[in-house]
C-alpha cells in the first residue's frame, strides 16, 4: 500500500496540482471560446450541449490514449512532434480559409461530428497539449497528470456551456463579426503551428548533418 501513502502525501502537500497551470495555458479554454461559438452559432441549445459532451469526451480520450501509445506510435511511424504541428496547423489553416472564404452556409462540418473534428481535436487537445503531456507525465507521474487533465476538461466544458451567454448577448450581427475575426485568428495561430514546426524540423535536421 506504498503507493497510497504516497498518493496521500502528494494530495496534503498539494504537489498533485503542480502540472494544473502548465495545462491550463496550453489548453487556454478562453482564447479557443471564440472559435468554438463560431462553429456552433447556428445550432440549437441542445446540440451545442452534445457537441460539448462530444468534444470534451474526444478530448479526454485522446489524451489518454496519447499518454499511454503516443510515443511508441511516433517511433514506431518515424514521426516528430514536429510534423504533428505542421499537420495541426495545416488542418487549423484550412478549417480558417474555408469559413473566411465562403459563405456561413458552405460550411461543411457535419453536426453529428463536429464535436470530434475539428473542436475535440485539434482545437481542445492540440498539439501543444499533447506534447506537455508527455512533458509532465515523466516529471510528475501518471496520477498527477490524469488529476490535472480531467480538472482542466471541466474547465473547458464549463466555458463552453457558458458560451451560450455570449450569444444572447452579441446576438446575429456580433456572432458573425466575431465569427470572421476568430478565423482570421485561427489562420494566424495555424500559421505559427506550422512556422514552430517547420523550425524545428529544420534544426533537427540541421543538427543530423553536423
């Protein structure tokens, strides 16, 4: 029963919560609120609550998943948490032109899955998320981590049941104008991804053949 004691140590002393902050700034629920009104603005209040089911659900899932094969599959399929930004940010960019581009009608998220794709995944559970979970996990421990995951995922579902509010209050005209100006800053965010990430694999690159 070591391991209880322990687990009871780390709760008395609060050292369980250490990796909450570092989590609640790489999920940053408040700078994604915006997007995810965007998506759901013309849904009724019901189906934006199962998208929100759905996409915190996805979220936990995810991660979790990615804790336990994450890096077993990146070795395994050669791949870097590198091209996991560019291939985030490339999907983020395409999901921003489309809704910039055409018109609110054309968009072509299935309602059924939304929730998954694209705000389960990429937009809660990034590749910054993923990538601190590994981070953490080897410093604090599986408990800790899960711990502060899942406190983190109810502050996500709790300002995304909230959003609701926002949109009474902006009504038509302000959900649409923030609409637009959160794509165009999704498309800037999608291209930092990439530029972070193509940086990087260029100095991994760099560093092979010297």
């Amino acid at each position: 029963m070591g391991w209880l004691d322990s687990m009871g140590k780390e709760l008395i002393s609060l050292e369980v919560f250490l990796p909450f902050i570092p989590l609640f700034v790489a999920f940053d629920a408040l700078e994604i609120l915006p997007i995810f009104v965007s998506l759901t603005s013309e849904m009724e209040q019901s189906e934006r609550k199962r998208v929100i089911r759905q996409s915190t659900l996805t979220a936990f899932l995810v991660s979790i998943g990615f804790l336990g094969v994450g890096e077993s599959i990146f070795a395994l399929l050669g791949i870097s948490v590198s091209d996991f930004k560019i291939a985030g940010g490339v999907l983020l960019f395409i999901i921003a032109i489309v809704d910039l581009v055409f018109p609110e009608k054309t968009r072509t998220f299935p309602k059924e899955t939304i929730g998954v794709v694209p705000i389960g995944i990429p937009l809660i559970v990034g590749p910054a998320v993923l990538t601190l979970l590994l981070m953490i996990v080897h410093t604090y421990g599986y408990f800790s981590t899960l711990l502060c995951l899942t406190l983190n995922l109810l502050v996500v579902w709790l300002v995304f049941t909230e959003s609701h509010w926002i949109l009474r209050f902006m009504k038509e005209g302000g959900t649409k104008g923030v609409a637009k100006v959160s794509s165009l800053l999704l498309a800037a965010f999608a291209m930092m991804m990439i530029r972070i990430g193509i940086k990087e694999w260029m100095d991994m690159f760099s560093q092979s053949h010297f």
